[in-house]
C-alpha cells in the first residue's frame, strides 16, 4: 500500500512539474521609428525553440519556468540579449538598434 501510495504521489509531482509553462509575448519594433519588425526572430538558445515576429511585429513563445536567456535579431539590427526568471505568463516590447 505505501509503495502504491508512493508510486502515485511521484506521477502526480511529474505532472505538477511538468505543467510549468509560460507563455512570452510582445512586439519587436525598431528602437527609433517605433515600426514593427516583421519576421524578426526570437531564439531561445538552451532548448533551441523560438518565434518569428507576424505582420504586426507581434511574437509569442512558451517555454517551461527557469532562468530565461532570449536572442533577438533582424537583419540590419544589432542583435539584442534578454535575461530574466520566467515565472508567470509575460508581455516583453522589444526594441532594436539599426
């Protein structure tokens, strides 16, 4: 009974844990004039997922909670690191230098 009671509370810890995901999202825009950067992309480098800007310089990206290290470039612009902890869904407007 312990070993079943044991067994059980591991699978639902696991879910627990595995259900930590949040969901990053925002625009990317040129620092100066303020225009959306279409197709601009997001890398995150550790789990090798990542976003592209849409027509209206919006992105979205979901990815699990932990210390968060993201890379935004666009050609022409100078690429730009963001780090931080990621621990609840974020809304992130990122501007780029030309």
């Amino acid at each position: 009974m312990r070993k079943t009671i044991g067994f059980v509370s591991l699978i639902l810890l696991s879910f627990f844990s595995y259900g930590q995901k949040f969901t990053i999202s925002g625009y990317i825009k040129d620092a100066d004039t303020g225009e959306s950067l279409i197709g601009a992309t997001l890398i995150h480098p550790k789990t090798s997922s990542g976003s592209s800007a849409n027509t209206h310089g919006f992105y979205s990206l979901t990815l699990p909670k932990d210390s968060v290290s993201l890379l935004c470039s666009y050609v022409g612009y100078q690429p730009t690191t963001i780090r931080f902890f990621l621990r609840r869904d974020t809304v992130i407007t990122i501007n780029l230098q030309s």
